[in-house]
C-alpha cells in the first residue's frame, strides 16, 4: 500500500481507538480517503462487517484491525475515482461541515457551490478545501 494509503489506515485506527476511549468527534466519519462519502460506499462493498459494526465504537475499534485487507482495498480503490466524483462527494462533505450560504471569500465561488479551482494559481492543483477554509463552519449538527 502506498505511503498516502497506509495514512488514511492509520487514520481509521486512530479515530476508532479514539470512539473506543470514549471520545466524542465532531463528525460521524471514520476517516480514510476523501471524500467520505464515497469511500463508504466502497468500505461498504469490500467490508461490510467493517461497516456493520460503525454504530459500536468498541466493535468498530477491532473492525478494521480484523478486516485490514478488505479496507485496504477500499482504500486503494477510493484513491481511483474520478474527478468528478470526487467533486460530487467532497461537495456533500462540505455541505455538512460548511455554511455554504455565502459567496467563497477565497475563490468566489458563490453560496451553496463548491468550487474546482485553485484560488492562487492556474497551474497548482486544486485545492478547494483551502479555498473555502474561510467561509464559517456551519452550525447544524
């Protein structure tokens, strides 16, 4: 597995070892790659045991340790999405995280959309969560 992989397993471990002490999270992710939506999809479609156990978090701490090949699939195959579809699911990320009812301070992308752009150059990769890092988090949980 690569390097960037191997992060988002680690990830997963650390937030479900965190759930299992007790610890209450901001959101209801339970980490791996971006955007979350899709990659649950897929943990869904090589883990469902994995998945299944989300809702216990003394389960779901032992899930991922248990079933580590089948996440690590869907870690590699959520690294392969496409663009678009990364765009669709990062977009319901931050629709949950952000209150998107106001322009981008950064890109100007206007209220309830989600930019593709890379506010600072045309040559850089996008980085849209850096784009709307200023906008406020939203209030709803």
């Amino acid at each position: 597995m690569d390097t960037s992989a191997n992060g988002d397993y680690l990830e997963m471990l650390q937030i479900a070892a965190a759930r299992a002490a007790g610890s209450l999270l901001l959101n209801g992710d339970c980490g791996g790659p971006r955007p979350f939506p899709s990659f649950q999809l897929l943990l869904w479609d090589e883990a469902p045991q994995v998945m299944g156990a989300a809702g216990d978090a003394a389960k779901f701490h032992l899930a991922p340790v248990k079933n580590r090949a089948k996440v690590e699939a869907a870690i590699e195959r959520a690294m392969g999405i496409t663009p678009d579809e990364f765009y669709e699911g990062y977009e319901r990320d931050l629709l949950q995280t952000m209150d998107l009812s106001h322009d981008s301070p950064s890109c100007g992308s206007p209220a309830g959309a989600v930019c593709r752009t890379n506010a600072n150059s045309l040559t850089l990769p996008h980085n849209p969560s850096k784009n709307h890092a200023k906008r406020p988090r939203s209030t709803e949980q």
